[in-house]
C-alpha cells in the first residue's frame, strides 16, 4: 500500500494530468488555470513550494530599470562618500544600475600597506568565481583581490579583503545583509553568464578634478592622479578600463611588458 502522504501526491498529479489534457482539448485554459490552482493546494508543502514560483525582488527591481541578472557588472567604491556604485552593460555601454551606502570601512583615505594596518584597499581589483564566498561568516562576500600585482609589484601585504555582509570591519567594505545580497547576485549571475571576472575599482573620493586639486598637499597624490585616469576613461568611453602593472604604477594600456590586472 502507498503511504497517505504520497498517495495524495500521487493522486493530486494524476488529477493534475487529467485535468490538464481534458481541458486543453476543449481550449478552456480559465478551466484550466482554476484546476491547476486546486490540485497544487492538495499537494505537500515541499512540492507545493517547489512547482509555486516565489517573487524575486532583485530580478523586479532590475526589470523596472531596463536590466536583467546576467549583464556584465562594474563595480565603483566611493571611501569618503561611503557609496558603491552597480553599473550593467546595456545597449552598447555601461549604466548606473544602482547605488549602496557603506555600512562601514575602517582606515583612512589611502591604499592598504601591509597586514593588520586595518586599512581597506584602493585600486583595480578584479572578481572572478574563484573569490566569491557564499557562506561567509559576514553573510556573503567576495574577494577583492588584493594584493593585486601592483600591490605585490610594491611590497603590500593583506589577505581577505572583501565586500561583505554586516556592519563591521577590519579592512574590508561592509554593506549590510541585505545590500551585499544584491551586489552578490548581480555579479555571481555576470560571471555565470560567461563575464570572466568583474572589475572592481575602488577610490578615495569622487575623482574630479576639484577634489583631487583639493588633495594636492596629500601624501598619496601621485598614486591618486594614477588612479583619476582610469576613472576618466570610464566617464568618457562608458567602458570600465582595463588596467595594467607598468613598472610600478598603473595604466590602462597594454604592451611593453605591462601585466593585466585581472581575478585569481
């Protein structure tokens, strides 16, 4: 004998069946519909839950702004302004999709140099597959990459700097659960999508030429200058910049021996 749960089951998706190939034969799919309706609600809860499509917000959300999980993904971080931009690829360049406070970073405008120095990154990083960690104990997270080449290239040291859930920080950019949710999703679907990784490029500030003359006394100015030229690109080509190691400084332009920034 068939236990009861499964024998409901059972009967539910024969009824199921019958109605659906009854009606469709006499083209009455409200019939149809209404059929459908009652026999999910025999069914139990783990199957009902399974065949009943639960909203997503995010996808809502991303529709209603001409996007969809899937687009290649750009990421900006704002330090002084505590903002991290989300830009998708859509009709031959990138849009602005999206911006999310910082909960909280630690440190200073300036780049990270060694381990514990508690300071969270600048630069070009990359997000490959490799550096997405969704079961984070800050809920979920992913890897910036640092140190990248150019780090390595000048003696910096650190290891798991990320984006993450929650609101603490010991170097790393804290967004919330529910912000990192979102910036976890949109780039986990680019990379799924085929997008090798997903450039992540952090700065100290808006990079216009106001602010940084404002900076001009600053330690970190010349590697500032470096950085507000691959922020130019982006504003004027609408394509994030692919950036390199040249010696020790940063460009946007490959050849003479210059290596690529990209995810591990």
């Amino acid at each position: 004998m068939i236990p009861r749960p499964r024998r409901r089951t059972f009967v539910a998706l024969v009824s199921l069946f019958l109605l659906a190939a009854g009606l469709i034969s006499y083209n009455r799919p409200d019939l149809l519909r209404e059929g459908v309706q009652r026999t999910v609600r025999m069914l139990p809860d783990p199957l009902r839950n399974a065949l009943v499509p639960k909203p997503d917000p995010l996808a809502d959300r991303l529709a209603a702004r001409g996007f969809s999980l899937g687009q290649p993904a750009y990421i900006r971080i704002f330090k002084q302004q505590a903002k991290l931009e989300v830009w998708l690829q859509s009709e031959g360049r990138y849009r602005l999709y999206d911006k999310y406070p910082i909960c909280r970073f630690s440190g200073r405008l300036g780049p990270k140099l060694r381990e514990g120095d508690r300071q969270a990154p600048e630069g070009f990083y990359a997000v490959s597959h490799k550096q997405l960690h969704p079961d984070s104990r800050h809920h979920r997270a992913f890897n910036l990459g640092f140190p990248n080449a150019y780090d390595q290239a000048l003696g910096r040291t650190g290891s798991y700097l990320m984006v993450h859930g929650g609101c603490s920080s010991v170097g790393c950019y804290a967004m919330t659960d529910n912000g990192v949710d979102d910036i976890y999703r949109i780039v986990e679907a680019a990379l799924d999508a085929g997008q090798p990784d997903v450039p992540v490029h952090v700065f100290p500030f808006q990079m216009t030429g106001k602010c940084l003359a404002a900076m001009a006394g600053e330690r970190w100015i010349d590697f500032w200058r470096d950085l507000k030229t691959g922020y130019d690109l982006f504003e004027q080509t609408g394509e994030p910049p692919s950036a390199y190691l040249c010696g020790a400084r940063y460009r946007f332009q490959s050849g003479g021996g210059c290596q690529p920034i990209t995810g591990w």
